[in-house]
C-alpha cells in the first residue's frame, strides 16, 4: 500500500496529455515509461484498473427484480 501511496502522489508532477477521458488517462499512465525505460505507476495503474471495473451502482440489478416482481407472482 505503501508502493501505491507514492505512485499517486509522485502521479500529479507528470503532465499528462489526457486529462478528460478516465479510461484513456489511466492507458496514458500505464504505458509511461521514464528515460531508463521503467514504468513507475505499475501498482497504481493496477490498482485503478480494479476500480473502474467496479459498478458504481445497483439500480440496474434492482430495476431487473422490480420487472420480475411485476410479472411473476407468489404461484
């Protein structure tokens, strides 16, 4: 966590050309490179992948058990 820690707050003193598009940012990130050729945000940009993919909300899953409630009965 620690590793993680330093990678978010050395990230801000890169400028970065995407700074709009979440997804397109983190892919800018990820493919970083410095002059020796080492990528230093490997565990941040793992870490970011992981939470994007998360669903930032229910209400699909409990609009699908109204629907289903609305045609199924209790029989």
């Amino acid at each position: 966590m620690d590793k993680v820690n330093h990678q978010w707050n050395n990230v801000t003193s890169i400028k970065w050309i995407e700074r709009i598009n979440t997804t397109k940012f983190w892919k800018e990130v990820d493919d970083y490179v410095d002059a020796s050729g080492n990528n230093h945000f490997n565990e941040l940009c793992k870490l970011s992948k992981r939470i994007i993919v998360l669903p930032f909300s229910n209400a699909d899953v409990e609009r699908l058990f109204s629907q289903m409630n609305i045609v199924k009965s209790k029989l």
